[in-house]
C-alpha cells in the first residue's frame, strides 16, 4: 500500500488568535530541526503586549527549532534546508508594505510592493524545503473605516490567494478547528 505523500507547501489560515499558529507547529511537531521565520517585529520595550505573544510563540516550540527574524522571504525558501514554519504572512505584508513606502506615499512604492510579492510567491512556489506558512483571513470581517486598512485588506486577500494557487494544502482554523479547504 502507498502512503500518502506528505504536502511540501501548507497554508494555514484563519482569525486573529484562532489557533492558526499552534495547528501549524503541530504539523511541524515531529521535526527536530525547523527554521521557524518570524515576520513580524522584534520586541521592544515599548510594547509589553507584543513582548508577550512573542514569547508565548517562543515558550511553544521545541528549543532545537531555530528562530530566523526577517522579512527576506526569497533566500530562505529557496536554500535547502529543515522544514519552514513562517508565521506570518499578515506581519510580513505589513512590514513589506512600509519598508516599500506605500504608507508614507513614496514614488514607485507600488512597484517595489509587486516586485517583493511576486518574489516571495516565486520563491514559495519553486523551493525545495517543506513551508508551513501561517496568514490571517481577513476578507470576512469588518470592512475596515480607513482607506489604508482598506487598501491593506485587499492586499492580503491577493497574497493569500497567490499563496493559495500554489500551496499543496490549504487549512483554515476556526475557533482552534482546522479545515482542510485543498
């Protein structure tokens, strides 16, 4: 009997703190070496809030996981290496989107925006490491009241769709349920 092959791209989707990222670990669980990719920012000590969810990622996974903080996608999808776990792409988006200067109305932001997203997709679909890539769905809440949450929104829902198109599975996380879409 042939045993199911074992998904090399994952996307794990789903609300804010809806169990999206302890799902994805657990797909991750019995791997002793994995790269886990943190998008967002470093803490500060400005913010104890995001101090503290960061360390509460941190206290989950096993100490041999490697934490590898950067927004630089590309490379580190396509090296060979132990399993990914990037979490996630709404801080990526985020961060992308002001380190292009979309935010701040910067000529040529929209350009470098498509530029890095293609990119990352590209290196998403065309490497050779097992990813488990961890988003939030944010297209059924609240249409948001600002132009710029608007525009982000948007954005998001296009990554994670491109994401999608080219993801092996794709599992959404309700209320710390998952469900296999793909």
């Amino acid at each position: 009997m042939r045993l199911p092959r074992r998904p090399r791209r994952v996307l794990v989707l789903g609300g804010a703190r809806s169990g999206k990222s302890r799902y994805a670990e657990e797909l991750l669980g019995r791997a002793r070496d994995v790269d886990y990719v943190a998008c967002g920012l470093v803490p500060g000590g400005d913010d104890a809030e995001w101090a503290d969810r960061v360390a509460l990622h941190r206290a989950r996974r096993p100490v041999t996981w490697r934490t590898v903080e950067t927004v630089d996608l590309p490379p580190v999808l396509a090296t060979t290496g132990p399993p990914v776990l990037l979490d996630c792409l709404t801080t990526w988006l985020a961060r992308a989107m002001d380190d292009c200067g979309v935010w701040a109305g910067t000529p040529g932001a929209d350009d470098r925006l498509a530029a890095g997203v293609d990119a990352a997709v590209d290196a998403w679909a065309t490497g050779r490491r097992r990813v488990v890539a961890v988003s939030n769905e944010v297209g059924s809440g609240v249409v948001p009241a600002t132009a710029s949450g608007r525009r982000f929104r948007d954005e998001l829902g296009v990554l994670n769709t491109r994401f999608a198109a080219a993801a092996d599975r794709v599992v959404l996380v309700t209320a710390g349920l998952p469900r296999r879409l793909r």
